[in-house]
C-alpha cells in the first residue's frame, strides 16, 4: 500500500493535478458567476464565451503550456523527493497495456502532454 505522501510524490499524479488546477481556474469565474441569482442572460453569455475562448487558446497553444506545466510539475517533485536531479521518465511500454496509456512517445514531456494534457 502507498502512502499519501508517496502518491503527492509521483510525477504522474502531481502533473494530473497541475493540468486540472490550471484548467479549472478558468472555469471557476464563470461557475461563480452563473450561479449568482442576478446575473443577465446577455452578460452570462459574454462570460460563457470569454471562458470557451480562454479554453480555446489553451488548446491552440498545448504544446507551450504543457512544456510550462511540466517544468512546474517536476520542479514540485524535486521538492517532495529532495532530489535536486530528479529528472522525469517515460513509464515502460509493453506490446499490449490493458490498465493505462501505452502511446509512443520520444520524451517524457511529449508522453505526459499525449496521456495527461491533451485529453483534459
């Protein structure tokens, strides 16, 4: 059994929750706004908008924001490991992979933007 503190420590959950705290800051203005009882109609759709076109954006500009995430993500868990060189790596592959991702990729970057980033 892991303990908590080994699951914070592991590059795949802290980059998950790195990607999801990003994301869902854009999110969190328009659900407080939407709920508020004296919102219009027409300023409601503005700010749904706004929100659909910050989403945009960060989907046009995966790559960058990945590479920041990723920078950020493993930067905690030197912090949590107390490893100045810890560095990420790419989980092992197998020809047929039933319980998580099995998607080539060249980097450790580029697999976590394929199985983390992209699909959020």
């Amino acid at each position: 059994m892991l303990l908590p503190f080994s699951i914070l420590s592991q590059f795949e959950f802290v980059m998950a929750f790195t990607t999801m705290f990003k994301v869902m800051s854009i999110v969190r203005g328009l659900s407080v706004k939407l709920q508020s009882s004296s919102i219009d109609i027409s300023k409601a759709y503005k700010d749904v908008d706004r929100t659909c076109q910050g989403l945009q954006h960060f989907r046009d500009n995966v790559s960058e924001h990945s590479d920041r995430w990723f920078k950020y993500a493993a930067e905690k868990v030197r912090e949590a490991v107390g490893e100045s060189d810890y560095v990420p790596s790419l989980p092992r592959r197998c020809g047929r992979q039933r319980n998580r991702a099995n998607i080539s990729a060249e980097t450790a970057e580029e697999y976590f933007r394929r199985t983390i980033v992209i699909p959020f």
